[in-house]
C-alpha cells in the first residue's frame, strides 16, 4: 500500500493520497491537482475516491477538479453544507481501497462538521489523516467557524477521543508550522506519531477543560480577512481551466490598469525595489505565503494580472493566489518588466533602508515609521511615536497621516511583509515611501531602541487599524 503527503509549502498544509491494489484516494486535495494526477500516472493508479475532511477556512478546495479529471466519487462530511455532487461520510463509515480502510472519525472544533480519517492496512489501524484537529505540537485554531471557546470545547473533546488510540499510530497533519489554521505551537514536522504527542504536544498534557480553551483561545491571531469567502467558495468549488493563463503584451496590460485591474509581482523583493510597473504590488512569490499574504491586503474581487522572474513562477503565482480565492487572474504579463519597458512603458521604484540607516533616521526624527506587523506583535514591542498598520487592514490607506511632513518608512518584522505594505502605499499615491527591506522591528533593539509593550487598544500608539 501506499500513503503519501503532498505539501503546499505556500499555504504550509497537507494533503495525502492513498493507495493499494491499483486504487487510490485523495485527502483533502489543494487547488492545483497536477501532482496527484503525477503520482497516479507514475504508479498506475485509478482515483476513486476524493474526499474533504471539513469546509476548509485556509485554500480552495480542489476536489471539484480532481473528480473532473479522474472520475472519482466526492465525498465530504455530512452536515458541511456542500452543494456539489457528492457521497456524505459520517461517524463509522469506511471507505476501502484496495485493502485498506479509512474510517471516519468524528472530530468537531475546527469545524462543526470535521473528520478524521483512521487508516488501517489489513484490519491494523496504523496512521490517522488528522485534518485540522490534532497537530504536531499543538491543535488546530478554534476561531475560524464559530465563537472561540465553543470550538475549543468541542475540540477538547474531539482531542480526548483521538487520545485513546495506540501509540505507534502516525499522526499525519493537515498542517504544518507557517499555516494560519494552527496554533502558535505548530511544528514544522511533517508526521509524528500519538505516543510522541503525548509526551511533547502542548495541548495534550493540558488537565482539564477550562485549562484547554484557554491555552487555545489566548492570542488568538487575527481571523484571516479571506476565510468566511473561502468556506463559501468551498461549498461548491470551482473547476478552473487547470490551463496556463493567457500572455499578455503590454500595453494590453497597460489599458486593463486603467481600467482598475491590478498588477501582482511575484519578483523577489529587492528586484522590485529596484524597478517596477508604476501601481504594482509585490508580492515575493519565492518565499512562504505569498497566497496568504495577498489574501490579508488586497480584494479578492480585483481582476489581477500577474508577473514574476519567469513564466513558471508567473503560472506557480497565479495559482497560488486562486488558491487563496482570487478569482479574477486574466493572465501573465507577457515578457515580464523587460517587457513592460521594452515597449516604452515608464518604471517606478522604491527606497529601500538598512537597520542601520533606519535607526539613524528615527533617532533624527526625520521619518514615521509604518508598523506593519499585527496587533499581537505590537504588543510584544513597538518603536515609541510609530504608526501602527497592519498588513489586514491596508483598506485603511487614504486615512493614514503622518505628522510634520516626514516620509514614511515601512517595516515588518522580516522585510517580508513589508514589500507589499509599501507598495500599496505607492499605489494609494504615497510615492515618497521607504521600507526597511531586511530584518524588522525586533532588530531595532541591537541598534538601541528600548521597545514599547502595550496592549494594541491602548493610548501608547497612532493606529489607523480597525
């Protein structure tokens, strides 16, 4: 038999094919299904199963266009309000391929309507595709369905049950550390076993209930502004055309920006920096996330256009931002910047500062500094006097105002997030923007700067978050 984990290192989450006597199913499929098309092709296998273990908050769905291309039967949990055809799995019930079964466990708290699949090869249960219920190291967050705390008590429960099985069972998650579904203890291990987790999971140890929805509700990051579209969009999935995206030229591109499309380059930052489309924004599509974050700053319902440093990472963009729920990607700037420039189109740039430039010019008091960060780093420590916008609520731009003239320099706490901040900034027509490009705001401390704590809701900042 076979059980392989396919992981979307974007949006850090898992999903799992499983396979013997020439019969496979797919867990949880991610949006962009070729890899499992891949598997099935290389091995020999027929697809005939694809389920959902919940209405997934985090990506879209690919189950729609898995059963699309292999004929395989759909099944999701009873009770998730899926309208797409499908076969309803619930507490008990198998589904068998080839000799093995998966059986379907309930585990409510993500979600209401979560499953788990327990796996077993010949009659042994030896491995649990958990979803977004156990984790390695933690749990899955409570927030994203309902209240906080009823999720934490339904998971408590559902955590409860999953510890009665054996020890050498594997723990294969739907998520690893980097995703927004888990919790602040989240590892970056790909599987585990329930015996490790008893010994080393935060949450597991925990002694009672009241201790357990605690732990799991304190800090909670902010919901992801694309979660409740996600479960929407994720009742009925979209096919898609799985195709490339159309090439466009360049002045094609030029008149859909003066039309109100949006131009997303996925180039790494520095390269940005340097040159860009005047109103594009970055979004640094060769490090983590970069779906998610275009899902925390920009409308999903903005027709997009994309470039990158090449036309696979353009297509690899694309994807990762329909993913996410941007349904609008019209297609790939032809030719890329050079393009753009080739057919005599005008660059713009954007500053960027070392630390040490950065705290020469705080310490001058010749510039504000745009705290990009979210509230609960913040919290942690902040530069005295700094503005204080987090990347989820960047539709807050035309009210940002900074004091005496000074220029706006942007950081984050890696020089991640603050490439798209500032280039939203540009857009929104502040072009006298900088941004802090390596390293963030805890750094400042090596350079002398005692940080601020405070709770996010008080005096000791100028925020214009919501």
């Amino acid at each position: 038999m076979m059980l392989r984990q396919i992981l979307n290192e974007d949006l850090a989450c898992a999903s799992y094919l499983v396979a013997d006597g020439g019969v496979a199913a797919v867990v949880d499929p991610q949006w962009d299904v070729r890899e499992y098309l891949r598997i099935a092709r290389l091995h020999r296998l027929r697809i005939a199963h694809v389920v959902d273990t919940h209405v997934h908050a985090d990506h879209l769905s690919g189950r729609a266009r898995l059963a699309a291309a292999t004929g395989a039967q759909v099944h999701m949990p009873a009770g998730s309000g899926a309208t797409d055809p499908h076969e309803p799995l619930a507490e008990g019930d198998v589904l068998r391929v080839g000799e093995v079964e998966l059986r379907a466990l309930a585990t409510p708290g993500h979600r209401p309507e979560h499953l788990a699949l327990l796996v077993a090869d010949r009659g042994r249960p030896f491995a649990l595709l958990a979803g977004d219920s156990l984790q390695i190291g933690d749990a899955a967050r409570p927030d994203l369905a309902t209240d906080a705390v009823h999720g934490a008590r339904a998971l408590w429960g559902s955590l409860r049950r999953l510890d009665e099985l054996g020890d050498d069972v594997e723990l294969w998650p739907g998520h690893v550390g980097g995703s927004l579904c888990g919790g602040s203890g989240l590892s970056a291990r790909t599987v585990s076993t329930l015996g490790n987790e008893r010994r080393a999971n935060r949450v597991l140890g925990l002694p009672d209930l009241e201790t357990f929805v605690g732990a799991l509700t304190r800090r909670l990051p902010p919901r992801p502004p694309t979660a409740t579209r996600l479960v929407r969009l994720n009742r009925n999935p979209p096919h898609g055309s799985g195709g490339p995206r159309p090439r466009l030229d360049a002045r094609t591109v030029r008149r859909l920006l003066d039309d109100g499309t949006l131009l997303v380059d996925g180039r790494p930052g520095p390269d940005f920096d340097r040159a860009h489309a005047p109103g594009a924004v970055s979004v640094d599509a060769g490090r983590p996330g970069a779906g998610t974050r275009a899902g925390r700053a920009l409308d999903p319902e903005v027709p997009l256009v994309v470039t990158a440093e090449s036309e696979d990472a353009a297509e690899r963009l694309a994807s990762a931002l329909e993913a996410v729920g941007f349904g609008g990607v019209l297609g790939v700037l032809d030719g890329g910047l050079e393009g753009w420039l080739a057919a005599g189109l005008p660059g713009a740039a954007i500053e960027s500062l070392t630390l040490e430039e950065l705290a020469d010019e705080l310490r001058r008091g010749e510039a504000t500094l745009v705290d990009v960060r979210e509230a609960e780093e913040w919290s942690a420590g902040h530069v005295e006097g700094s503005v204080s916008l987090p990347l989820s609520a960047m539709g807050m731009l035309p009210w940002l105002e900074l004091e005496d003239g000074r220029r706006p320099i942007v950081a984050c706490s890696t020089g991640l997030r603050s490439g798209l901040a500032a280039s939203l900034l540009a857009r929104a027509g502040r072009h006298e923007v900088r941004r802090l490009a390596e390293g963030g705001v805890p750094d400042l401390r090596a350079h002398g700067f005692a940080l601020a704590a405070g709770d996010p809701s008080g005096d000791s900042r100028r925020s214009v978050a919501a």
